[in-house]
C-alpha cells in the first residue's frame, strides 16, 4: 500500500495506462469524492425538486437529468428524497443510460440492476410507458431495488432475482434495449468506498473479467435484431473493459461496436468506440460500451396468461377510480398472494420465472373466502406512482413545515376530509393516509420512517 492506501499493484497498472496523466490522477485521491443528485422526471420537474432540497444542484456532463450536489448532509433523510424526487448517485454512473438511450413505449432489460439507480433513469426516460424488467441475482440486494423503484413511482416495471443464466433463456429477443452494469472489481469507487481497496487484488480483476463475459454471453440472447446492448463498469481495469469488448465481439459475430452518441469523459485505450470516466473527468471511474445486434434473433417470450378476472378484477379496478381520475376500466390486474398489483400491458409470460413483483402494488385483499366477501386496503406503492394532480384527495404540505417531519415519523395529522388521502409536499406525493373524525391516521411504510 501507498501513502493513499491504495495497492502498489493497482498504482503500477494505473501509471502504465496513465502515462503523464498519471500524477494528476493521484491527485485526485487527495480530494472528496463526487456526489450527486439525478432528477426523477416521474415526479417533479427540475425547478420543483430545486424548491425543494437544501443543496445547490450543478449539472454534469453525464446526463440531462444528473447534477453534482456538494451536501454534507444524510439524502435519506430529507423530504424530497422521500417523495421520490431524486436519487442520489455519483454523476458519472449515470453515463451508462445516457449510452443506452432508453425510449417511451419499449421493452428494456437492466440485467444487474441492484441498488436501482440506472433502473429509476431508465424508467424516468420511458416516461411510464413500455415495459422495464429490472433484475438482481443477489437476493439481499434486491431489496433496495424493489424500494427504490417504488420510492420513485416506477409502475412499468418487473422485478427478478434471477441469474442470467436463468433469466435469460426465457426472454430470447424479447427486449429493444439491455443493460449489463456488470459487476467489476471496482477501482473507479476508492474515492467513495475506501472500504472497496481491500477487496482488490490482480486474482480479483481476472475473476471479474471472465464473469462479464460470461454475463454477456447470455444477455446477447434478449436482444431483438436491430436492438442494443450497453456495458458498463466502475472499474479502471483493462481486462474488464476494452478486454471484455474484444472477446464480447469474438464470439458474438451477431453484434457490432457501436459509437456512443454523447461526449461525457474521454475515448477508450484502444481508440474505440467506448468511452471511459477517471476523476480528472469529473466522475469517479466508469467505462461505457454500446453494441447494436444485427443478426436475427427469433422472440421466444409468450404473453402472460394468468391476468385476474371476474369480480376481484372489477373490485381492484373500482378501487383505482375511487382514488385516483382516469380511466381504470382495462386497467391489467394480478394477483400475487394477498396482493393485487397494476402491471404493465405486454407482460410477458412469468410462470416458472423468480418474480418478486410486477408492476406497482395496488392493495392487500383481505376477508372472506369469496370474493364479494373481500376488502381491498391500498398500497404505498400505488400512491407513489401517481402524480398529485391524480388523486381525489390529497394533503398539501410545505417542504420546511413541521408536518412533512411527522408524517415521515409516522405520526397523525390535522384534517378534515374523510377517507383514504394522498400526502404531498411540494406538490408531490409521499404517502397516503387515513381521514376521519378530523384526523388523518398515518399509513406511511414503518420501514422507511424517520427515527427522529
């Protein structure tokens, strides 16, 4: 180790790929990391979310929506960030969705999607419409990915804790875009975790450069002809970046390399089409590939078959109306356990596939053994999905308040409506409650309350 902590290894590599650049990019390690704050366009706009946080938002270079946000503070905590406005995120990690280019209306996988944050920028960018299967192989860290998805009002998406060897035969050429932000030995994230630099080792970057490719090998399958594939890493490495590529290619006649339509960091060591981020860049260390499938590629994904039906169906479809304006009369519904959830039209088949959740969640059903015997009690996640404007009902509340702060405590409020009601702050929704008797009983999540 170094005086900065970092393996003398790591620092040989890094000097022989720097060359001259080499003194500045230690440098870099003498200053705190970036952070930043990526926008959620499901929510809010820009000039809302500004309203509404304690912290200057200064663009970045990797995406429209992504902003550096030099706060001390915990994001956790604040309101906005509770209302889903923003995720918080280091701007340079954005840069993989901004390659990959995602539009309303398709189907786009995300292959290792944990913790969530270019899953809910791929969804902002669908604008709520097509279809987002975002999925974990790592069960403890899909967690986060179902909670952020739901914190951001994604509705579009399927969530699965599969490994793509699994996954991926099942949705041969389903999807008009796929995401693998595979998992790496993680050099560009020292600054932000030092706890990163002693998991390094060369044994490590090997191990992780055989993984990807063979992440990639599968992933080729879901493409559409005509479709894209993106690849990204956090990591410095040449084995797991340019490396990866080339062997990518070699066995993958049926892709070609493709240029990245944006200018963020600097071109790739082999004078490619990739593009990769080092702190002088302003990002802590990404490296970004964009592929385009120009071989045929046969969709094997069925529709799914198991839509409700019948008098739980008009149960589910009445309760939307009573909540929310709109339409809800073809509205998709299934059932899972005690839950209905609203899912996105062109679902493929899910049966004998690790879903842990498709669409948003409407609303636990409880009650008697037959369906006209059921009651219907909403979900947060359909709440979160909505924008206030939406809802029949709805608590305004102001950002600085002392309101916003017991209700994120989990604490009643003042009101004098009746029934179930949307609670907003900023003019965007955080929750739901109960109303009655001049009262608004709080049904804000217990797992995602403030302490204090």
């Amino acid at each position: 180790m170094d005086g900065y902590g970092l393996p003398e290894e790591f620092l040989r590599r890094m000097e022989s790929q720097l060359g001259d650049e080499y003194p500045a990019f230690l440098e870099c390690y003498d200053r705190p990391a970036y952070r930043g704050a990526r926008l959620n366009t499901l929510k809010c706009s820009e000039g809302t979310l500004r309203d509404s946080v304690p912290f200057e938002l200064t663009p970045s270079p990797f995406s429209d929506t992504g902003f550096y946000a030099d706060y001390e503070g915990g994001f956790g905590r604040l309101p906005a960030h509770h209302a889903g406005m923003f995720y918080a995120q280091e701007p340079s990690a954005s840069s993989a969705v901004t390659a990959l280019d995602p539009r309303p209306g398709e189907r786009i996988l995300d292959l290792c999607a944990a913790p969530g944050g270019k899953a809910t920028q791929i969804a902002g960018a669908m604008e709520g419409r097509g279809l987002l299967w975002a999925n974990e192989p790592v069960r403890g860290r899909a967690g986060a990915l179902l909670s952020n998805l739901e914190r951001l009002g994604v509705m579009n998406a399927v969530v699965s804790c599969a490994y793509p060897e699994r996954l991926c035969p099942a949705l041969e050429g389903f999807f008009d875009r796929v995401l693998v932000d595979a998992p790496c030995s993680g050099e560009g994230m020292f600054r932000k975790d030092p706890g990163a630099i002693g998991e390094w080792s060369p044994e490590d970057v090997t191990a992780c450069a055989k993984r990807q490719l063979a992440i990639l090998d599968q992933a080729a399958g879901t493409v559409r002809e005509g479709g894209v594939l993106v690849y990204s890493t956090c990591t410095f490495s040449y084995e797991e970046n340019e490396g990866t590529v080339k062997g990518f290619l070699s066995a993958h006649p049926e892709f070609t390399a493709e240029k990245i339509p944006h200018e963020f960091g600097r071109g790739d060591l082999d004078g490619g089409h990739a593009r990769r981020v080092y702190p002088m860049d302003g990002g802590e260390g990404h490296f970004v590939a964009r592929f385009r499938r120009v071989g045929e590629n046969i969709c094997r994904a069925g529709e799914h078959r198991d839509m409700l039906k019948g008098a739980l169906l008009s149960q589910g479809r009445e309760l939307l109306s009573e909540l929310f304006t709109g339409d809800f009369s073809e509205a998709p519904l299934i059932r899972a356990g005690d839950r209905l959830l609203l899912v996105p039209e062109g679902l493929p088949e899910l049966y004998g596939l690790p879903v842990l959740r498709a669409g948003a969640e409407l609303c636990e059903v409880h009650g008697g053994r037959r369906a006209s015997m059921e009651r219907l009690e909403p979900s947060h996640g359909i709440f979160m999905c909505q924008r206030a404007e939406n809802c029949r009902q709805r608590l305004d509340l102001p950002i600085d308040g002392p309101e916003i702060l017991a209700y994120l405590r989990g604490e009643e409020l003042d009101f004098g409506g009746s029934g179930y009601t949307a609670v907003c702050v900023n003019g965007v929704v955080t929750g739901f409650g109960k109303a009655s008797n001049g009262r608004l009983k709080n049904r804000y999540p217990k797992g995602l309350r403030n302490l204090c």
